[in-house]
C-alpha cells in the first residue's frame, strides 16, 4: 500500500469552477499535511499546509484534513487558466520524512 | 525567502561518467533531502540528511551516494551513471521545527 495516494487524474474543470483534488494517506500517525503546485518543467511549490482537523483557506485555496478518515483535500474556488499544474500531496510521518502522492493533474478550460 | 539552488538545470553525461548534482540552501535548514522524478512514478526519495556528516537511504538508494560535509550543501553522486537514471532530481530543504520543504530547480539529466 503507497503511503499517499492521489487520482492521476486529468481533471477538467471550466473557468470559474471550483476545482475538488483529493488525497488519502496509509499511516494514521501522519503529523503534517501539504499540497504542492507544479507547473510542466518546473519544481514543485509549497501552497498549503494543514497541521490539524478542519478547514484552512488561503485565498482562493482550501486545503481540507480528516484524520479520521484519513484524507485531505485541496479546492481551487473561481479556478482560472493559470491553476493549470499537477498537484502534488504531501504528508509527513513521524520525523521529518515527507512522502509523496503521484500527483493529479489539473487542466481549466477558459 | 527559502533559496535552494542546484549546480545545473540540464546535464547530459556518457554512460559509466561519475556525475555529481550539487545543491545548496540558504536558510540554515537541518535537513535536506535528494528525489528524482519520472512520469507516472513521482517523487521517490532518494537519500536525506538530519545533520552534517548525516545521511539516510531513501527509497531507491541503488547506484546513488550523498555527501554532506557543510550544513548548506548536500551532494548527489552518480557512481556510474546509467541510461536509467535519466530523470530530473530535485533537492529539497526543510527546518525540522517547521518541516515545510522547499525545492529547489531541479536539474534534468540525460545519461547517453
């Protein structure tokens, strides 16, 4: 079993939409919780961190944690063209190891 | 800003070349990190450091040794480097008080 899990997706959703990406996590001790954007050919770039149960909004992004259910989720609210990434999910066990999902990939059609 | 930079951005190298991948942190982060990247597999860690002189087996450590003799600096070596470790690898750094990793550019590597 991968210790994070994401859809590969392609996801398509038209401008203004709200974009859902979701992720699920193997290790009920996972401490930290992290979403990534990366754009074809670049590296990856931090744009959530979630660290507790609930809701944490940035701007348009809110990034969702269910330790429960082990899951958290990313929505993009009024998506524009430039989300256009993959999405990467992040989570760190105990320590300072990060595991990685595969990544979903988001397309916004203008 | 967190900077973390690395040698190259594209490298091409001969098969059986040692090649060395060189990344460096600005922010006095303790630990750093060496993933390689590849479609469909995503990010798989290679070796990671808590500390100077430190070193960690990641996930695919076979054919890869690090070096870390400055707390800035992490090295990645390719002993003899082979067509399939053609991939882009990413360095990353994180505080361990507030592990967010940062990366840095990336450097894409062919091996002919």
């Amino acid at each position: 079993q991968k210790e994070v899990e994401q859809n590969s997706g392609p996801l398509s959703v038209p401008e203004g939409a709200i974009a859902s990406l979701n992720c699920t996590y193997s290790d009920r001790g996972s401490q930290s919780f992290f979403w990534y954007r990366q754009y074809s050919g670049k590296s990856p770039e931090l744009i959530m961190s979630i660290y507790s149960n609930g809701d944490k909004e940035d701007g348009r992004f809110t990034a969702q944690l269910n330790k429960a259910s082990q899951y958290v989720s990313l929505l993009i609210r009024d998506s524009q063209p430039s989300d256009s990434a993959t999405y990467l999910c992040a989570v760190i066990k105990t320590g300072n190891q990060f595991y990685f999902g595969t990544g979903t990939s988001l397309t916004v059609i203008p | 800003d967190v900077k973390v930079t690395q040698s190259s951005r594209y490298l091409v190298k001969r098969t059986g070349e040692k090649v060395f991948l060189e990344c460096v942190q600005d922010m006095d982060h303790e630990n750093m990190f060496w993933y390689r990247q590849d479609p469909g597999l995503g990010l798989r860690l290679i070796y990671f450091s808590y500390d100077v002189k430190m070193k960690e087996k990641g996930d695919i450590p076979e054919g890869y040794s690090v070096s870390r003799e400055k707390k800035e600096r992490f090295s990645l070596i390719l002993e003899s480097a082979s067509t399939n470790q053609t991939s882009m690898y990413l360095c990353a750094s994180s505080l361990t008080g507030a592990p967010k990793p940062f990366f840095g550019p990336g450097t894409r590597l062919t091996v002919l």
